[in-house]
C-alpha cells in the first residue's frame, strides 16, 4: 500500500531521511572502497603483464638474479620456439625516493615477443635501440623525471652516476606506468649485471602442452629456476594487497552495520506509535501476511532509496579518489599507476543487495511484532514497552555471544581471517540484545537505592521519575542505543587497536634504531651499492667506535607469493636479542649443528611457510641451496610478506658479495651527527649516500602509518556520526511520541522546565549507559582485533594500548550531544497547550 509508505514518510521526513542517508553512507564507502582496489588491482595487473608481452612462460630465479648460462639451454630446448632474455633493474635516481623500473631486452627477440616495449628512437638516430649510451622512457616516466628526447638522465650504479641519453619514448606503455628500456648487453655493463638475467620469457612450440612443459622443466631445473606464468603474477599481485583489501573493505561495511541499527530502531519506533492503527487495520481485514509485507516493505523502500544514492555517490567518489590520489589508498601497495574507475554490474548488484537487504533485516524484527500483536490490547493506548517484551530475552544474545567467542578459536580461511570477522559481527548483536535486560537491572537497582533514602528522595523527585521510566521501559531505551552503541564500541575497539599498533610500531622502532647514525647508498631500488674499500673507509672515520653493515636481498620461495627479504648483518649468535627484537620463541644458536647456519625469521614466515624454531630449511643463497636452522621469531612491522635474518659473513662465504646496502655508525662519547656527516660527504663517494637519524627515520615511519591508517580513521568518523545521527532521530521520535506522557505530567503539576531536566536526564542516563557498555563490548572487541584479525591478517603481533583521552574525549561528546538533542526535542514536545496534548485519552 504505497498510500501507507508516503503517509508514513509524510509524517516524519526527518527520520526517513536519516535512515535513508545512513545506508547511502555505508553503500556509498563500500562501493566506493571495492572500485577503487578493484581498478588498482586490475590496472596493476595489467601493468605487470604488459612486461611479458605474448610470452606462455617466464623463467625466473629464486633471487632477483641468475646466470645467464642458462639461456642457451632454453633457447635450443625441444619445445622452445622462442627464447627471450631479460634483465629487470630497479634503478636508484640521485635525489628521487621512488626508483625506476630499467627493462634490458634483446631487440630482436622483444619484436617477436613483447613489440610494446620497444623502443621509439629519433628519425635521425635509427640505431639508438642498439647504443650503448640509449634509453627510452614511458610517457609517465618522461614527465615523472622532467626529461624529453635529448636531455642525459643520471642513475646509480654502486655509488657511481651513470649518465644516459633519453633517446626517445616507448611503443605502448600504461597510463602512469613508469618504466624504461634500454639494450640488454648495456643495461648489463652499466649496472654491473655482466652475465646476469632476471627472467627468461619462453614461446612455445603450436602443440605444446604448457602444463606438461612447466612440470618437466621444472623438474629440470629443480631448486634453480622458478617456471611461471602470468597468472602466477596476477595471483602475486592479489595476494600481496589482498589482506588489507578486504579489511579495508569490511571498515567501509561497518557505517552499513550502523545504519541497520538506525533502520531498526526507525522501523521499531514506527510500528510503536503506529500500534494502535495497525490492530485497527488489522480488525478492518487486513491479514498478517499483508501487514508483515507492508512493513518490510516500508523498510526495504528506505534501503533500496539509501543503497541506489550510496551507489551513485560511491561511484563519484571512487573516480574524485583515483583521479586526485591514484588507487593506493595508503597502504603502498599499488604505486605508481593511475587506473580509471570501471563499473562493474557484479558489484552494483553485491551492494545494492546489501543496502537493500540490510534494512529489510533491520526492519524484520519490528514487523514481526506488529503482526504477532493482539489487535484488541493494542488498540488501546499505552503498553508500548510491553509489545516489546520478546527482544528483551537474554538468551539469543548470550547464544550469539558464546557463538562469537568459539569463532575466535578457529583458524583463518583463504589466509583471511573470516571467522574473526564473524566473531565480531555476533559479539556485536549480542551485546545490542542484552541492552534490554542490562538496562532495566541498572536502572532499577538506582531506583531501588534512590528510593531507599528518603532524604535524598524527596530533593530528587525529577530524578524519581526518569528512573521510573527507565527501569520499567527498557525495551524503548534498547531501541534508542542500538545505533549508540555498535558505533561506539566498534569505534572503541579500532581506536584501541590503532593505537596499540602505533605504540607497539614506536616500541619496535625504537628497539631497532640503535645506532647514532644510518647512511645509505639510496633510499630506493637496487643498483646502489657499498664496496669493501668504501665500508673500511666508512669505519675508519674519526669518532666513528663502530660501523656495522647490511644487505639486503629479495628471495622468491613461492611463484604466488610476493618475494620475502633476506637481511644479511652482523648478529652475535650468543646473544641476538641485542639485534633482533625477538619474541619468546627462540632457541641458542650456538648450539646449532655446524652443519647448518642459523637464520631467524620473522612471524609472517611462520604463518605463510610454515616455518617453526629449530626447524631444518633449505635456501636459495648465491648460486645453490644451503641449509639453516630456525633459531628464532622476530617482529617485523615493515614487511608483511616475511623476512629473513642472516649474518652477514655467512652471506659472504656462501656468496662471495661483500657489498652491502646500509651502515649503522656507533658514535665515541661526546661525538655529534653533524661532524660525522661531514666526514662521509668529504669521501670520493660521499655525494650520492644518503643520512638519516634514529629520530628522523622514526618520525618518517610514523608517518607512514599515519597515512596508512588515514582511511581507517575516515571511516571510523564517519561510522561515529551515523551513530550520532541515529541516536538524535531516535531521541527526537521518541520524544515526540510521549506528547500525551508530557501533557499529563503538566495536569498534575510538572513544569516545562521540570520535563526538560527530565529529558536531559533521560539523555544522560541512556547514553552514560550505552557508553559504558559500548567501553566493555568495544575492548572486548579490539581483543578479537589485535590478537585473531590482525595476525591473521597482517602476521605480526602487537601489545594492548588503550587511548585513555581519545576515548574520554568522544564519550564526553556523545554524552553532551545526546543530552543537548533529548534536550531540544522535549523543548518541541511540551510547547503545545497540555489539554491538546491529551486530548486524544478522553
């Protein structure tokens, strides 16, 4: 009955319009969030694929690089049609941050295989994709980098600058996609890569079987080489970001979670001050399927209205976001590309349902009452509370709750910690549905105490009456601190979690940081290096006591998964605490059999490879397969895919690379930073390393996570005002409802003021409550956050934290706002004539 919806809308726009917005809200970030990493992911894809050209296989190694030996084998190998060299170079550039991505390549086998990436030269140089002084860049590298055909761009090699001729641009390139190519042979001689490859790309023979060649050649090459494919990169690709992704996603879904509280309690005040109208209804011959239908109906209107403006609106903000900030959205995972929003009908049809489907679940609960109602007892006024009775049983709430902490107990699914989600959601619905009979034993154990003492009774008459009705009226305050309440504990525990990660991140920073003084050949790429002459200089240096060093090199131990780092330093097998921040779990190195070395590794090697303390592992270093021993677990909060630590004269012997990457400088007393620096700079390559001290390395960390968690927090607001919205609609419908309540309070001698005082009491009282609880429900939560989600999620552990002022800060808000909005409405409420007011009981 469409007449019943707009009557009903009519009557109260405000609340209409607010439940409608709150599932616009949650649609809107949902959608919004969902199209922004699935274009990032897709464009990023495509990048990456773009690099292999038409290729069925690549041949990569286990490390970034391998001997070029290899690639005749391959080249005259039966079922090999084409064999096509490639050397992959993260350059560093001389004052950049971000490094760019050189692609050596063989002309003339890349014009078979991948003609996009070759490059463009001038009319009057034809030969330049030859020269060995050429390279071509993408147009997003060009502008990147400010350089055109002609101009010299300097790179980095050791801690040498190589100077290049931009000769010209590059056949086909994705938008913002950085990259350069140059000849393989010069690529190799400039960056001190001579005999080195980084992947071979294979075309095969028509006829060939693709699987069957991986298997056979794969065994070939057993523990040398990794055969892959494109999938195998798009796979990568998606698990590299995929965690933070879907957390991502699941944040954006909380303001919908809100919002069906706000539907709910929009739906369940209706059919409490409509209760009357419908038994009437009812009595007239409407029967109880036409009613349940009508308000579902009246509800799944409101989510269908909110989700079709959320989509709408989701979709202006992902193209604003991906057009002004790309598609990274903090988390560092997709840099560089600028992907264009698609829309995407599987995705329409997700999160309209959901919007749709979450106020139709919001509104379930209400209608069934309505249509379980007796029509003679609700014709008559009064007992609104009582047709609320059946939510106030405490048994769902507790089966939902003791449900949620069984989830807890289960392990992750996909690598994804579903069943913590899970657990979430159900601690949520269980700590709403004991709301009823926890506010009536709160209430009602202030109102036994105030009435217990009769001195403070009689100066407390106002105060008499708000307990009164709070504590024989619980179901209605459920009602008004449902939204409240799943948006302040779920705020609690992000806060919570937030900041114990941030402590948890400073702590470990400040573990790692111990020297006076860092420097580095470049803060970016992999072509700046230390030599052994410039690291005996470096240590030489007055008021230097010590220089340890470091190197660090990518290890690929899954084709699916992104690289792992391995960290070759000086660590005192006797005692690696002094290095490592070491969890619990470790054993004596010195006690490992000689015939293996100690390695230890961090928490996310536990969880993706399964690898535990005292553990045999056999890995690729230098050009075979050595064998370590777990020695232990370390925190890493810089790498999320897994880290190994090694010592750095283990690396050696096993390498023979006595370059490293990094030196921490130990100061004597009483030398400063800045005379230690101009040392260094005065040394023959003292212009091209780069300084940095514990403070500042901190600071920029910090800022990092800040700007990682930049969306949480956006989200976390926002899910808050939905909150905040819902509880002044509420407040303000109730309110409004209790006219006659009011009107028969001034007959018996209650002023206007008096009423006020009453409200804003009631405000207080309510809120105060649903703080409280919404503290305990919210760090009971965070506990689920920081021990089950986030290892789960993210492999790394973390110490509890509670933002004691941030939390303070926002309840003393919700409780003054509550207080002001109970407040403003009860002004509407009593300003009529008190006889109008109950005009209708006569």
């Amino acid at each position: 009955m469409k007449w019943l919806v707009i009557g009903e809308w009519r009557a109260h726009p405000v609340r209409a319009i607010a439940a409608i917005a709150a599932i616009a809200l949650g649609v809107a970030l949902g959608f919004a969030i969902d199209l922004i990493n699935s274009a990032a992911l897709n464009e990023f894809s495509a990048a990456a694929k773009s690099l292999v050209g038409q290729s069925d296989l690549q041949v990569r190694g286990t490390q970034s690089l391998f001997d070029e030996s290899v690639y005749p084998l391959l080249a005259e190998h039966q079922g090999v049609a084409l064999a096509n060299p490639v050397l992959e170079i993260d350059a560093t550039i001389p004052g950049q941050r971000s490094a760019l991505k050189v692609l050596g390549i063989d002309v003339f086998h890349a014009m078979e295989l991948a003609p996009d990436l070759l490059g463009v030269p001038q009319g009057d140089h034809p030969l330049d994709t030859l020269s060995d002084d050429a390279i071509f860049l993408s147009p997003a590298a060009q502008e990147w980098l400010a350089v055109r055909p002609g101009d010299q761009l300097r790179l980095q090699s050791g801690t040498e600058v190589v100077s290049l001729r931009v000769a010209g641009g590059i056949v086909r390139a994705r938008p913002g996609q950085r990259i350069a190519v140059m000849d393989i042979a010069t690529a190799q001689w400039r960056f001190g890569r001579l005999g080195k490859l980084s992947r071979i790309d294979l075309k095969l023979d028509n006829g060939v079987s693709r699987e069957v060649f991986r298997s056979n050649l794969s065994k070939e090459f057993s523990n040398r080489l990794l055969i892959t494919e494109s999938a195998d990169q798009e796979a990568r690709s998606a698990n590299m970001s995929r965690a933070y992704r879907v957390n991502l996603n699941v944040l954006a879904l909380v303001a919908l979670f809100t919002g069906a509280f706000l539907i709910f309690s929009t739906q369940a005040l209706s059919v409490l001050r409509r209760r009357s109208q419908l038994a009437l209804m009812r009595v007239i011959g409407m029967t109880r399927g036409l009613l349940l239908r009508q308000i579902l109906l009246e509800g799944g209107v409101l989510g269908a209205l909110g989700s079709l403006i959320g989509l709408a609106a989701g979709y202006g903000m992902a193209a604003l976001a991906l057009r002004f900030f790309g598609g990274d959205l903090g988390g560092g995972y997709f840099p560089g590309i600028r992907p264009d929003v698609k829309l995407d009908l599987v995705s329409v049809i997700i999160f309209f349902s959901l919007g749709t489907g979450i106020a139709l679940l919001g509104s379930l609960a209400p209608a069934l009452e309505a249509v379980r109602t007796q029509p003679g007892p609700a014709l008559k006024s009064g007992g609104e509370d009582v047709a609320m009775t059946r939510f106030a049983s405490p048994w769902p709430a507790l089966i939902c709750l003791a449900l949620g902490g069984v989830l807890t107990q289960l392990p992750p699914l996909f690598e994804l910690p579903v069943f913590g989600y899970l657990a979430i959601a159900l601690l949520l619905v269980g700590g709403i549905g004991l709301m009823p009979r926890c506010s009536a034993t709160v209430f009602g154990f202030l109102l036994n105490f105030l009435q217990s003492r009769a001195a403070l009774l009689r100066k407390n008459q106002v105060m008499l009456l708000v307990l009164a009705r709070l504590a024989n009226t619980p179901n209605q305050a459920s009602i008004a601190l449902g939204g409240v309440l799943s948006s302040f504990s779920l705020m609690v525990a992000m806060a919570i979690m937030v900041s114990s990660f941030r402590i948890s991140v400073d702590d470990w920073l400040a573990q790692i940081l111990s020297a006076n003084l860092y420097v580095r050949t470049a803060s970016s790429g992999e072509t700046a290096a230390i030599s052994p002459a410039q690291q005996k200089m470096i240590s030489a240096l007055n008021g230097v006591k010590r220089a340890e060093f470091l190197r660090t090199i990518p290890l690929t131990l899954e084709m699916t998964r992104p690289p792992v780092v391995m960290i070759a330093r000086t660590i005192d097998a006797a005692d690696p605490g002094r290095t490592l921040p070491l969890t619990e779990d470790v054993i004596d190195a010195t006690r490992i059999n000689t015939e293996t070395m100690p390695v230890w590794v961090s928490e996310a090697m536990q969880d993706l490879y399964g690898y535990r303390v005292g553990q045999r592992v056999n890995l690729p270093v230098g050009a075979s397969v050595h064998p370590f021993t777990v020695a232990g677990v370390w925190r890493d909060y810089a790498r999320q895919s897994g880290s190994l630590q090694i010592r750095l004269s283990d690396y050696q012997r096993l390498t023979g690379d006595f370059t490293v990457t990094d030196a921490a400088l130990f100061f004597m007393p009483d030398i400063s930073t800045l005379s230690v620096i101009k040392q260094v700079r005065a040394l023959p390559f003292g212009n091209v390393v780069e300084f940095a001290d514990p403070g500042e390395i901190r600071a920029i960390s910090l800022k990092i996570f800040d700007r990682s968690f930049a969306v949480t927090y956006l989200l976390e607001i926002v899910a808050m005002m939905i909150g905040l919205f819902g509880v002044a609609a509420t407040f303000s419908a109730q309110t409004l409802a209790r006219s006659k309540e009011f009107g028969m309070l001034r007959h018996v001698g209650v002023t206007r003021k008096q009423i006020l005082h009453i409200l804003g009491a009631e405000g207080t009282l309510l809120t105060g409550l649903g703080i409280a609880v919404g503290f305990l429900l919210g760090w009971v939560i965070s506990l689920v956050l920081i021990f089950i989600v986030n290892p789960q999620s993210f492999h790394w552990s973390m110490q509890m934290h509670i933002p004691w002022f941030m939390l303070v800060s926002v309840a003393a808000l919700l409780l003054l706002s509550s207080a002001a909005t109970a407040v403003l409405s009860g002004a509407r409420a009593v300003a009529g004539d008190s006889i109008r007011a109950v005009r209708e009981d006569w």
